[in-house]
C-alpha cells in the first residue's frame, strides 16, 4: 500500500504493528521454552498474554475505523526475529542463552515502541483521542517490558558471565591435566 495520507500513513502503521503482534505471539513460545531461568520464563509468558491484548487492542482500532486489520507483512519485525532466533541459536551455556534471549527481547521491546509511538502520534493528531489513548497504554507496557527484563539482565547476565568463566577454567584444568599425563607418560618411558 501507498500511503498518500496522514491517514493511509496511520492506517498502514496499525496493520504493520497488528502484524508484528502476531509475529511476536507465534515466536514467544520458542523464547520461553529455551529460557533456563524462572524468572525469565515467567515474564516472557506474562507478556505472551499482554502481547494477545495488545494484538487485539489494534485490530479493535482498525475495526473502529471501519478497516480490517488484514496483515500487512512486518518485515522490520521479521527481520528483528530472525536476528534475534540467529543470536539464541544453539547457544549450549543455558546462562549465556538467557542473556542472548534478553537481548532478542528487548530488540523486539524497541522496535514496537519505535511503532506504537509514531501510531499514538498519528491518531492525536488525526483526533483519534480514545485510540491514542489505547496506543498509549500499549506503549506503557511495552516499556514495563523492557524495564523488566533489563531487570533481569542485571541479574542473569552476571550468572552467564560466571558461568562462562566456570567452564572455562574446567576446560583449562582439564587441558593442564592432559598434559601433565602426557609428561609423565614421557619421563616413564
């Protein structure tokens, strides 16, 4: 679509934000299924739920605007995803995959508080003043979101740093005990 209006511009915005929605809901399960940490579990699934209602709040917009939500590709979303799903990757240290998922999440955290901005923007001042006004409560709990999990990352990052100097230090006690077997082996003979 080409938006040749403030209004076209908006419209378009709404179903590029309903899309990345469905994007986020159908790609939250696998983040929350890899996460090792509770407490990291249990805000993602919170936000699965809020991400649902944040979904419908926008298509209820569009609706009111006598428009269909229709999915428009979110490509920025997309991609944001994908780079994201590449970061956790098979990360295998279960800490260091927490943080990788934190930083996927708030990756996706500021792309939609990017859209949901400009969106809120764009109904005040269409006087779309009770869609702003929901656009403003999506934008707050996206940034409720974001808040958590740099909460989080506070935490679990520092775990995944101990956790990678743990294992390193086994991989470098394990390499000196090979070669400590190997210099004995070599005085014996």
């Amino acid at each position: 679509m080409s938006a040749n209006s403030l209004q076209e511009l908006y419209l378009e915005q709404l179903r590029d934000l309903f899309d990345a929605e469905q994007q986020i809901i159908k790609a939250l399960p696998k983040m929350i299924a890899s996460a090792r940490s509770d407490k990291l579990r249990d805000a993602l699934t919170g936000h699965l739920e809020i991400t649902r209602k944040q979904a419908d709040r926008v298509e209820n917009i569009c609706q009111e605007l006598g428009e269909d939500a229709k999915r428009e590709k979110c490509k920025g979303m997309e991609g944001v995803l994908k780079e994201g799903s590449d970061l956790v990757g098979d990360i295998s240290n279960k800490e260091v995959r927490d943080a990788a998922i934190i930083a996927a999440a708030q990756r996706v955290e500021h792309y939609e508080m990017a859209g949901y901005g400009t969106a809120r923007t764009y109904a005040t001042l269409l006087g779309y003043d009770e869609a702003a006004s929901a656009l403003e409560q999506t934008l707050e709990e996206e940034k409720e979101a974001d808040e958590t999990l740099s909460g989080l990352a506070e935490q679990l990052n520092r775990e995944a740093l101990k956790s990678e100097r743990a294992e390193r230090k086994q991989k470098e006690d394990a390499k000196t005990a090979r070669g400590t077997k190997s210099n004995s082996r070599k005085r014996v003979a």
